[in-house]
C-alpha cells in the first residue's frame, strides 16, 4: 500500500502554449509579446511590465480562462507582473 501523495503530472509546454495564444488573441491585451508565460510542475509564471492593476489582473484572468476551457491542470499561477504607474496617472 502506497501512503505517500501521488504527483500530479502537469503539461507544461501546453499550459505554456495555451495562456500565450490567449495573451495574443485577446483584444484588450495591448502587446502580448511582452510578457512571460512559463509553467514547471505546474506552477505558472507570467512576467512583464504593465502599467495598471487592472491589465495585471486582467492577464492573469485571461490565462486562467483559458487554461479552464482547454481542461488543463495546473497548481497556481505566480503573478510576477510589474505595475510600473505612468507620471500623471493613479
């Protein structure tokens, strides 16, 4: 009998591949190429510079939509995103 956690097995290079196209198609997403998407063991990481919360959020939304609909597992996702506020913006 085996008492130890079973690993889950994560498809890395399709979660990649799957938030990156969602990143490219989404129309409110300014310059998808820019950012990062990388997954090991599945845990994601998406890295770039953003300039509000809201395009930090809705990236992360985005992949994680994406993700859901293709039935893609994965363990969390570590927002890396730069909020970098423009002078003269809040």
């Amino acid at each position: 009998m085996n008492i130890l956690p079973r690993k889950a097995n994560y498809a890395d290079a399709k979660i990649e591949a799957v938030a990156q196209q969602a990143l490219a198609t989404d129309p409110m997403i300014a310059d998808p190429a820019t950012f990062t998407i990388s997954s090991r063991k599945g845990v994601i990481h998406i890295e770039g510079t953003v300039h509000r919360d809201e395009e930090q959020q809705r990236i992360e939304t985005v992949v994680i939509a994406a993700l859901q609909h293709m039935g893609l597992k994965y363990d969390r996702i570590a927002n890396d995103l730069r909020v970098i506020h423009l002078a003269g913006t809040s």
